[in-house]
C-alpha cells in the first residue's frame, strides 16, 4: 500500500511503525475471509482491510479521529485472525494499538461512552475493587432488564453467580517445588482472574511445583496492562506494565528466573509485545527481557514434560482463544497436553473465530458480542462434549454464560489429571445434572 507521511510525520517512532505495517499491506482482502465482525456486520469498513484503509487516512492527513473511524475501529475485536489469515505479514495489533491510542488523544466521546470507559479502567485492572464491583452487580443483576443502556445491561449481567473469596496464593510469596527442582518461575497472578476465579491460579501453581518449579509470586506484579492498552490509555497501560518489568527483574537479577508463566492468554500476548511497547522507553533492554522470558503455561508445561496419563473416557471440546491461536500462535500445544494427559480432545467448527469476550469488548459492544457468542456455543455443543476446555478467562466467562457444559481452564484438567482436585465447575455440574 502507498502511503504519504511526510518527513516531519515520520519522526514520531509510532507512525513511522503505521507506516512500516501499512506499507506491508497489498489490499488481498484474505482478512475478510475470517475476520468476525465482517462475517457478521457484512460491511468492507468492519473487516481489516476497511480499519486499514480508515486509519491511514486519519493517521496521513493527521485530523482528529472522527465519529465514522472511531465506530468501525471499536468494533474491532483484536482477535487478530486477520494476522494469522495475512500472506503479506501485515503486523495489524500494532497498527490498530497505535490508532486506540491517537483516537483516545484526539476525539471527545459521548459523556456516556468516557464514563463507561472511565468507570471499567479504573475498575477492572485492580482485583480490590473488581470484587467489590462485582458484588454490586449481583446485587443489581435482576434489575438488568430495565437498563437503558444495552452496556449497562451486559455489565451488570457480566456478574457470576459465585464469587470466590480471596486466594491467599495471589499473594507474593515463594512456593518450593514437590519434585526435584528444575527451574524457578515467576507467576503472573493477573487482575481480572483473581476476583472471578481463583482456582486457575491455584491449579497452575500445583502443578508447576509436582513437576519440579520453584514458584515465585512477585512482589510488586500486577495487571499487564491489556485492558487499558487496547482502550488506548497508553499512559496507564505502560505504568501498569512498567511496574511489571521492575518486579520480574528485581527476581531475575536475584535469585534467577527460567520463565515469566502465564496463564491468561490475552496477559500472554501484550507481555510478549512489552519490547515493542517500551522501544524508546528507558526500560527497553529490561521489556524486552521480560518479553523473551514470558511463556504461556501450555508451552512451560511441555517444557516440563507432562507424564502420560492414562484414557480418562472424557471428552474435551477445547476453545482455542485467539489470543493464543492468533495472538502468540500457539495453536496445538494445549491439544497435545490434554490428548497426552488422556482426555478426548474435539474442536468446534470455525474454531478461528472468536467467541466475542475481547477483554471489555462483550461489555462495550454487546450486540455484536452476543451473536459471536451463539455462535461459538453452538458450535461447541454440536460436539457434545462432557466439558469444554479453555486458556484464557475472558473467553471462560463467555461461553460459561451461554451454556450448561462447564467451562474450566486447560490447566485445571491438567493439575486434575496429574494428581489434584477436580475442577469445581465440574464438580458443580455434576452435582446439578
């Protein structure tokens, strides 16, 4: 694709990156084939191909971004199924990361909609007040219905059932291996995941200790900064994510790290970007440490070796989040460890296509976030599984909310098939059938 910054534009080392990935572009449209919101929109501007064509003229011309960019640009779900599609390695998550962020400089939203976002940026990335939100939903969640607005409606219907109190094992501290120690880790705990579930936590850390990890919950790491980057909120996305650097080095210049594990595949893909992110920050040479040493949980379990278990007669529809599929292209390493764990493993049609989580996005753009749900559940059932498994929270809570198999984490299963509890979900679930 052609582009036309001028010299003094390309100065600015985040547009001289939108001009590198927009250059990449050959206008092939390959993208469309499996971006989501054009299968269900139907229109060119909700496909990459179209955000493309909108974000170059924004970012050449240099106006502030306008109504029509900032709707078809929030629709988009970065589950960058466009990249993996792309035969021209167009990197599309910087390019529209970048746009976020000029959008978020550069045009005023409705009072509603910067409340809104207001409201889930400093609600969501710390686990504290989280709870305390969510406890308040279930308080209103009966009162969902007569919401006005449908994202009024989606937050407080977002709400689970159970709220889980407080593992003290998100707490920093160190765990020793059970089995001769092999290496040391360092946990990324998360935000999000340790108000709605903490079971996940919990199975990763036992399992990683019985296969011979030394643990390590740092002091200072919390939220990687995912939700507040991709809201375009770059300034609080990159302190979150600094602080982050700092904790992990502080171990890694200490008592040593093999690994930066984590188990929330959307936290996956923006700490494996930190070396893009800080490029021209201070912290580079430590963010991209930090980058290289981040592994999701799937690849240190096979690192690890996971022992053959023996045929469970249970069969696993695993949810691939795209994340993982497209974001870090981990696409058969889940698979492989359950099928050698000895669980059945199926996969749902389409299994490219996302399930409409997108980190806020199930919340800022129910509509469309719905119809990916049905989708995505349908197409799980079809397979009759006895449950569904995934790698990424986001992704649990929404398929959760949309049918009766239970969803747990891969790692779950895992921990459940070399020695720990059964999932709870499960458990649940059997109990109620």
């Amino acid at each position: 694709m052609q582009t036309n910054f001028t010299a003094e534009q390309l100065k600015d080392p985040a547009t001289a990156r939108a001009n590198e990935v927009l250059r990449a572009c050959v206008h092939c449209g390959f993208c469309t084939a499996t971006c989501p919101t054009y299968q269900v929109l139907g229109d060119e501007l909700d496909s990459p191909r179209g955000r493309i064509y909108l974000i170059k003229e924004m970012l050449e011309t240099g106006r502030p971004a306008d109504e029509k960019t900032v709707k078809h640009v929030d629709r988009c779900l970065s589950c960058l199924a466009c990249m993996t599609t792309c035969p021209s390695g167009v990197h599309y998550m910087h390019l529209v990361d970048h746009a976020r962020e000029y959008i978020e400089a550069t045009y005023k939203r409705p009072l509603m909609d910067r409340i809104l976002r207001g409201v889930l940026a400093q609600v969501l990335p710390y686990p504290g007040r989280f709870r305390v939100a969510l406890l308040a939903a279930k308080i209103g969640r009966p009162f969902a219905r007569f919401m006005p607005d449908p994202r009024l409606k989606a937050m407080l219907q977002m709400a689970p059932r159970r709220i889980p109190p407080v593992s003290r094992n998100d707490d920093p501290q160190t765990f020793a291996p059970t089995a001769p120690k092999r290496m040391r880790v360092a946990l990324m705990t998360g935000c999000a995941q340790k108000a709605l579930n903490t079971d996940i936590n919990d199975a990763t850390i036992r399992i990683l200790r019985r296969l011979g990890a030394e643990v390590v919950v740092a002091q200072g790491a919390g939220c990687c900064g995912a939700l507040t980057h991709h809201m375009g909120k770059s300034d609080q996305s990159h302190a979150s994510a600094a602080a982050n650097i700092r904790a992990w080095m502080a171990e890694k210049n200490g008592a040593g790290l093999d690994a930066i594990v984590i188990n929330t595949s959307g936290c996956g893909t923006t700490v494996k970007d930190y070396g893009h992110m800080f490029r021209n920050d201070p912290l580079a040479a430590e963010a991209a440490t930090v980058a290289g040493m981040a592994m999701d949980i799937s690849e240190v379990l096979t690192k690890l070796g996971l022992p053959e278990g023996a045929p469970k007669g249970i069969k696993v529809a695993y949810h691939a989040a795209c994340s993982l599929q497209h974001g870090q292209q981990i696409k058969t390493l889940p698979k492989d460890l359950l099928k050698r764990a000895g669980f059945t493993v199926v996969e749902p049609a389409d299994s490219h296509l996302c399930c409409g989580s997108a980190g806020t996005y199930n919340l800022m753009q129910p509509e469309i976030s719905q119809q990916l749900k049905a989708r995505k559940v349908e197409t799980l059932e079809a397979r009759r599984p006895d449950i569904i498994a995934a790698g990424n929270i986001g992704c649990m809570m929404q398929i959760g909310s949309g049918t009766k198999v239970p969803v747990v984490h891969t790692v779950e299963l895992l921990d459940w098939a070399t020695g720990g509890p059964k999932p709870r979900a499960w458990v649940e679930a059997l109990e109620h059938a």
